[in-house]
C-alpha cells in the first residue's frame, strides 16, 4: 500500500560528477519497499517543477529504517535534490508500482545493468544476497569512473562483469555485446537449468540497451525482467502518460501503465517500437 512520508534527509553524497546518493528515514516504506519499485519525489519545496520524479528505490536499512536512492542530475527537479541536506524534508509517495519477481528456486541469475540502471538493481541484489542468492552482474558504463557500486556488489557475494564504451575497464564495448559474448561461451555448460524455470535474467537502464538486452534473452529463451524508465506524470495510474505497449494474448497488444502494471515487466511481453 502506497504511503505519503515527510522523510528526513539523512545524508547525500555525491559519487561521481552529477550523481548522488541519498539516505532518508523512512520507517514505513523500508519496510514495505520491494526490489523494482520507486518512489515519487516532491524535489523541493518550490511549485517549479510541479510534478513528483520517479527515482527508484537503491536500497533499504529495515533496522535504520532508511531508504537509499541513487540517481543522477537529469534536470530541474533533480538537481534540486541534489542540493537537500541533512534534516531537510522531502515529500515521499511510495513505494510504488509492481516489482521483481524472485521465485523461491532460482539457481542462476545474470544481472544486467547499464549506467544509472544499476539504481533499482541493487536492491534487488541485496535482497537476493539475504536469500542466499549469488548472481553474475553484467556491470556496463562509459568509462570505468561511471562503474558505480562493484565492491558493494562483490560484498553482496555477487559475480561482476564490468564492460566500458571507452575500453577504460573490463570488456571494451557495451555490456549487451559482453552479456551475449557470455551467453555463447556458456552454452552448452549450464543450458538445462539455463532454459529451466529457474533461471532469471534481470535489467535496467536505457531504452536502447532494454530493447538490444530483450532481443538477446528471447533469442537465449531465457526469463527475463525489465525495469523501464518511463516519463511519469501522477505515478499513481490515473493519469496515463506512463502508459506503455505490451503484448497480451496471442497476437494482441495493450497499454499498461509502468507506475503501476510496471515499471518491472516480462521481457518478452514489452513491444519496443
Ligand atoms: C520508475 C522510474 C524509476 C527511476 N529511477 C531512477 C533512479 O533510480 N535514478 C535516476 O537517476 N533516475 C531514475 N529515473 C529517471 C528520473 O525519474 C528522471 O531522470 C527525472 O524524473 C528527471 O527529472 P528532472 O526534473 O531532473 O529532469 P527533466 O527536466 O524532467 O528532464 C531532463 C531530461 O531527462 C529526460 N527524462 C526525464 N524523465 C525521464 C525518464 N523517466 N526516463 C528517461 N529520461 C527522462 C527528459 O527527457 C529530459 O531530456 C526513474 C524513472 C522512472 C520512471
Ligand atoms: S504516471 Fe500517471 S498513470 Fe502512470
């Protein structure tokens, strides 16, 4: 059930040119929060901008009773919030929307993540470590200073995989190309629990790499998980400017709304136009 908090800034750090993450005491939704859903975020205390930003929920502390978010200046409405300081109060809308699933008996899981899109996965990966759950982390970003989060990954217990454009770190190219690259070294090893219900691939981040990344997991016949960013308006369903296409049935298509059907959806029910 979604929650309205005046959240306390905790502390903001700046991590690297433009991103920045935040920690604010928010008991309730800590608690409630899943891997894959956001929040919807007055970003300051000004009428301008208006509306909320969506900004995925990084990670929680349920003893604290912090929630964690890490994103990057876009616009106006972020960086204002990136000047919020300890003891500031932010508006909070969340969690919402419909996150990952993590069925009980996964036995292999890759974890593909462009840029900002490493933002909701984490989460997902601290969730999975308390599982005891191990993952291979395909970790993809301009240059190696933009790889944010790998030894906090690696402390999770978790694989990663780092791919650079500029060749600065690990696999010099995208990391939809070191993702497929992995796929077909290992496809003969592990293909029966590969193709089995058990086996999970999830991702975020920009639209180009989601529709490359949905391609290379149906080709595989793997399941897979998308978190899309698309632009909100509300984030609560009424207003429908979320709304994307997904195939239903057969051969139909219908619009569903990412702040509440999504933003996590089946790789193959997305139609990338
Ligand atoms: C469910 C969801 C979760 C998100 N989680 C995160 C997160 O964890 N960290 C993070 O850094 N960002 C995240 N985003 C994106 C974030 O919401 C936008 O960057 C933010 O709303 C931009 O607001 P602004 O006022 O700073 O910029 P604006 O002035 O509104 O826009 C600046 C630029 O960013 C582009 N933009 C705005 N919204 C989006 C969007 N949703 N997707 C792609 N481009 C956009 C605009 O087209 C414009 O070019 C998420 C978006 C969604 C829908
Ligand atoms: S943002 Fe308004 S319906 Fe989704």
């Amino acid at each position: 059930m979604p929650l309205v908090a005046e959240a306390k800034v905790i502390k903001q750090e700046k991590i690297a040119s433009g991103h920045y993450r935040l920690n604010l005491a928010a008991t309730d939704i800590a608690e409630e929060a899943r891997p894959g859903q956001f929040l919807h975020i007055r970003c300051g205390n000004t009428l301008d901008p208006l509306l909320r930003r969506p900004i995925s929920i990084h990670a929680v502390d349920r003893e604290k009773g912090e929630v964690v978010l890490f994103y990057r200046v876009a616009g106006k409405g972020t960086a204002l919030l990136s000047k919020s300081k300890r003891g500031d109060t932010l508006s909070l809308l969340g969690p919402l929307g419909h996150g990952f699933s993590i069925p009980e008996n996964l036995a292999q899981v890759s974890v593909v993540a462009g840029g900002i899109g490493i933002a909701p996965l984490y989460f997902l990966l601290q969730e999975m470590a308390m599982r005891g759950l191990s993952a291979d982390v395909f970790l993809g970003a301009a240059t190696e200073k933009q790889l944010f989060f790998c030894q906090e990954v690696k402390n999770f217990g978790h694989k990663v995989i780092p791919a650079t454009d500029d060749g600065s770190a690990g696999y010099h190219g995208t990391v939809t190309g070191l993702f497929k690259k992995f796929l077909s070294n290992n496809d003969t090893q592990s293909s029966s629990v590969r193709h089995s219900d058990n086996a999970r691939i999830y991702g975020c981040g920009p639209p180009a790499m989601l529709k490359q990344l949905s391609e290379i997991i149906k080709t595989a016949g793997i399941r897979g998980e998308l978190s899309l960013e698309e632009r909100m308006g509300c984030g609560v369903g009424a207003c429908l400017s979320c709304a994307c296409k997904i195939r239903s049935g057969e051969s139909g298509v219908q619009y569903l709304r990412a702040c509440v059907e999504g933003p996590v959806f089946p790789v193959g029910k997305v139609v990338w136009e």
